[in-house]
C-alpha cells in the first residue's frame, strides 16, 4: 500500500512582484508525498492551519488513492487543494491524465476569457467602446467566447458594452457573450424586476447567459426569473454543500448550474455536481479559476457531457493568458502551462493534473507564505 508521508503548502514567488503586476508573479503549492517517491501538486488556496494542526495527522499513512473514502471520513475538511494533489499522486500511478480515470480521452475542449480590466471593479472608468475594442483585439488574437461584468450603476452601459461588440465583431455565430453580475455584494443586488428588465436587454442581443442576478440564497428570485425568460441563468458558483447544489438542481433555479472545483471541495464532489446536474436535464458548465488552478477544473470539466466550455478567468487587460502565466514558466518541465487554439484548449497529456512542476526550479523560488 503507497502511503502518504508529508504535506507542504506554501505561497512561492516566481519574481520580484508589485501591485499592479497581474501576472502569475506568485503562486500557493500544495505537495503530498508518499513513500514510492510520486508528489501530487495542488494550487487552490489552504488553510494552512487547518492543515498543520488537523488535516496533515489525519492524512499521514493514508493510501492517497483512496480518495472517495478520505472523502467520506471529512479527513480534507474540504479542501480541494488537497483533493486535486490526490487525484494528481492516482494518475501519475497510473501513468494516464486524471481525466481517463474518470472515463473521458478527450483532447481539448473549448473555452472563454473573464475578463477584468484593472481598476474600479464596475468597470465604470472604461467607456463601452473601450472594452469592446479589447473584446475585438482578443478575438482577433483567435479568442472567441468571452464574459464580463455587469456591475455598473446603470446596467444600461453594461448593455451598451455587448451592443458595441456585437457591431464591430458580429453575432453569436462569430462570438459568444455571457454576463456575470456576481450579486453577492452587499448594496449590489439587483431588485426582481431590474433583473428581468436587464436579462430582457441582454437577451434581445444573444447574449449567451446571465450569471448570478441575485443573492445566492434568494432561490426564489431565481426560479422565477429562469420561468419567466428565455436568456439562460446560472449560478452556484460559491457553493460547496451538496445538499445546496440538489436544491438549486432539482427546483430549476437555474438553467446552468457552475460549481467552482476550488469552492466545491474538488474534482470529486464537483464530479458528482455534473451527475446531479444529468439526472435533472440541467447542463452543467464549470465555474472557473486560472492559472495552475486551471488544471483540476480542466480534468474534471473533459468528464461532464454538458460542460461544453471552460471559464479561464480571471484575464486582466491588455494581457493575454500566456502572458500572465509567463513567470511560472521558470518552473514548470513544459514549454507552455495550458495551449490555446483557435477557441479550443488544449487538454494537458501528461499523467495526473498535467502541471509538471520542476522541484530544483521550485526550490530556488522565494516563500512569502
């Protein structure tokens, strides 16, 4: 039986950083080890003392291909950083992505770019033709799905946005548009018919999808707005119990659901999210992270039939993916983190996650925490 003999996560520095550097300057690596000398990686965030003083004792001597049962015990105390090394230490033992474990092959799949210019969070110092000239430059780049917020004060400017894009680069055939208001912020939730008046904006210009219209838990809201328009709604990006994913599923509270594998406690509850989301004939289309965290989402997102894209997000203009991934290059055995091609990524082929970190670079990287 392999076993598990030690677990490190820190915060490492690629390069010397500052405040407005967006790109992947530094970045938190977990590692589990075991005894037959394969390391799993994860990158999402961890409570590191959950993990010293509770979730390491409880791991050391495990077999870390017994995830369901790891699972089942609560020894991750939730933590998908700590999952996603599992399943990354099983598919290097098997030679083969974590993907074919969970019976997929497949080679890429499609995606969009979030995209987030720098400074006010509404948006609200970019003018409509602003962002729509990026939105253009990026699909001239071979980029073709993309979202972006709709936080602003007056939701018509964000409406003004897509208009814009839809103009100087074409309709839905050309490219797809989603809307992401996020409305859990306090003061930022929309009222019932605001939402609707905007969803009917939104919809009037194909736009692909709305997300998250309102306050996580007023379901209510949203299986009424789901009813009463035609734009797809989404939501649950922010929920890691089960019992809630079943309740936003099973009463039609959205059209999309989108767990998030970093929130949701990983590949394998977000996999059984997927499977919820079948039985009920809602499509199930991953909320998404960046950067190394990417690679969990990816493998899990290859086995879910209804994910028929993958969210990269977050991406900062004017900078492109590979531009904000290019410090890690330093410690990474491949040429490139993730391959974009003509609207499709390209799915990792090396066992496990398919980050291939190299220990001796990693090792000669700073750790600020």
């Amino acid at each position: 039986m392999m076993k598990i003999t030690e677990i490190k996560s820190a915060i490492y520095e690629m390069e010397p950083s500052h405040l407005a550097d967006y790109r992947y300057t530094r970045i938190r690596i977990t590692q589990i080890f075991t005894d037959e000398g394969v390391t799993g990686y994860g990158f999402c965030d961890v409570n590191n003392e959950a993990l010293i003083k509770e979730i390491g004792p409880a791991l050391i001597g495990k077999d870390p291909r017994n995830i369901v049962e790891i699972l089942d015990a609560g020894l991750l105390k939730g933590s998908a950083s700590l999952e996603n090394a599992l399943w990354d230490i099983s598919g290097k033992v098997a030679g083969v992505p974590v993907r074919n474990l969970l019976g997929s092959t497949k080679e890429s799949m499609d995606y969009y770019l979030t995209c987030v210019w720098p400074g006010k969070d509404d948006q609200s110092h970019l003018s409509p033709d602003q962002q729509a000239e990026q939105i253009a430059l990026y699909y001239s780049m071979g980029h073709q799905k993309f979202k972006f917020r709709s936080w602003r004060q007056n939701p018509l400017d964000d409406i003004e946005v897509v208009r814009k894009i839809r103009e100087s680069v074409g309709g839905r055939d050309k490219i797809e548009l989603m809307i992401d208001r996020t409305a859990h912020y306090p003061g930022w939730v929309w009222t019932y018919k605001e939402a609707h008046d905007v969803a009917m904006r939104f919809q009037e210009l194909d736009v692909t999808w709305l997300e998250e219209p309102f306050a996580q838990d007023d379901l209510e809201s949203y299986r009424r707005l789901t009813k009463e328009v035609d734009l797809p709604i989404t939501g649950g990006e922010w929920t890691s119990d089960l019992s809630i994913f079943l309740e936003y599923i099973s009463t039609r509270a959205v059209d999309i659901i989108q767990p998030d594998v970093c929130i949701a406690g990983g590949i394998w509850p977000t996999r059984l999210v997927g499977a919820l989301a079948q039985a009920f004939n809602i499509d199930c289309i991953l909320h998404g992270t960046n950067g190394p965290d990417l690679a969990a989402s990816l493998q899990v997102a290859a086995t879910i039939p209804s994910c028929r894209m993958m969210e990269v997000a977050l991406i900062f203009p004017p900078l492109t993916p590979e531009e904000m991934y290019s410090p890690l290059q330093r410690i990474l055995h491949s040429d490139y983190l993730f391959k974009f091609d003509q609207g499709k990524i390209i799915l990792p082929t090396s066992p496990g996650l398919g980050v291939e970190i190299n220990e001796d670079a990693l090792a000669k990287c700073t750790i600020v925490g």
